[in-house]
C-alpha cells in the first residue's frame, strides 16, 4: 500500500496520525500537491493532482482523506470510530470542526505575515471547546477520529498559543501533542520511505 502525501498537508497528517494508530505498514511518497499525478494514478482518481491519495492495489485507490479513514477504520483492527450511533455522530461533527481550521493550520506552517493572525484564530477556535472538553479524549474514553482529525492544527501550536487555551483544553491539546502517533507524523522530517509497523 502507498500514501502518496505532502508533509504539511494537514489532510495528509491526518491520514498519517490514523494509519500510525492503526499501525498499518505502508509506503509514503512525498507529493507536492501542486504537481501533476504520477502515472501510476493517472485515470485513477478524478483529479490530476492533490493529496493525499492511498493507493491500495492499482485498481482501488482512494483520494479523499474522509474516506481513507473511513476505509481504514474498516479494513483494520483497532477502530478509530466510535461504534455506538451517538458518539459516532458527535466524532463525525468534531471532524467537520477540525478541518475548518486546516487552512489556518497551513498559513501558520508556511510563516510569513498571516501566520500570527491565523494561530490567534486557531486559539479562539479552541477555546469555544471549553465547555464541552472532558478529561478523556474528545468522544469518550478511546482516541478517535474526532481527536485525530484536531491533532494536526493542535500539534503545530506554539508553546506560548498552548499556554493561551483554557484548563480543560490546555489539557486534551497537551495530551494530543504527547500522543506517540502524532509525534511521529508531526514533529519528524520524516518524508519518503516506508513506515514499518510499530516496533515500539
Ligand atoms: N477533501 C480533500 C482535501 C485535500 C486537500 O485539500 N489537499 C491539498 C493539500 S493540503 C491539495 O492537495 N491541494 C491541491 C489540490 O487540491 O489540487 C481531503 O480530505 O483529502
């Protein structure tokens, strides 16, 4: 199986964090989202470019990050969707919320003058989860695809943004942050190669 997929694309973060939680072994190849599909996706997709794509097999290659997880969640053990219908429709609207804040993630990781107005925004967005952040994970005691979907924008906060977010937050992006599977995919230059299956 191969990702193709961009290093700070938070699509393809996210794409990343739940193939690590899922420990599935995989090949990463680095794609710059403007550049043209390499052959092997070409006719594949409905799209000439982009990322991140999952090629499974040459005839079934996925494209949309909400469906790579999706399809990942089933096709491996260790379910990042809650199960029970309530939890499941607060995961999928925790994702919604997470993704809206991706275009900032993005103008915060490429630096330059919109940077510090696109972190603030983040924080305030943040900050609107106080009263509905528990002590656990996002739905319920398990990681999710709720909390995966966040992890990106959490993860490239600075310390001093952390700082800024109310106690509960604080505490549910400080335990985002420590998580060994977004550690991996957001703190490393790792880019090309493959990803073994967790040794540790
Ligand atoms: N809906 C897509 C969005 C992915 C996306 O917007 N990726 C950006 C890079 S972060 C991209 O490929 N942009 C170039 C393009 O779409 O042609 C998903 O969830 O995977």
């Amino acid at each position: 199986m191969k990702l193709y997929a961009y290093r700070n694309c938070p699509y393809s973060r996210r794409v990343r964090i739940a193939l690590a939680e899922h420990d599935v072994e995989y090949d990463y190849v680095e794609l710059d989202p403007d550049a043209p599909h390499p052959e092997e996706l070409v006719g594949k997709t409905p799209m000439k470019k982009g990322v991140p794509v999952l090629l499974v097999r040459d005839d079934f290659v996925l494209w949309d990050s909400t469906a790579i997880l999706y399809w990942v969640d089933s096709a491996y053990p260790r379910s990042l969707l809650p199960s029970q219908r309530e939890p499941q429709a607060l995961a999928y609207a925790w994702s919604g919320f997470g993704m809206k804040l991706y275009g900032k993630m993005k103008k915060v990781l490429a630096g330059g003058d919109d940077a510090a107005a696109a972190e603030k925004a983040i924080v305030e967005a943040l900050t609107t989860m106080d009263p509905v952040v528990g002590n656990a994970w996002l739905v319920g005691s398990e990681i999710s695809i709720a909390d995966v979907t966040l992890a990106p924008v959490v993860a490239i906060l600075s310390q001093k943004a952390v700082e800024k977010l109310p106690e509960k937050v604080r505490a549910w992006a400080g335990r985002v942050r420590a998580r060994p599977s977004v550690r991996e995919v957001c703190e490393s230059d790792h880019t090309e190669g493959s990803r073994p299956s967790h040794a540790a």
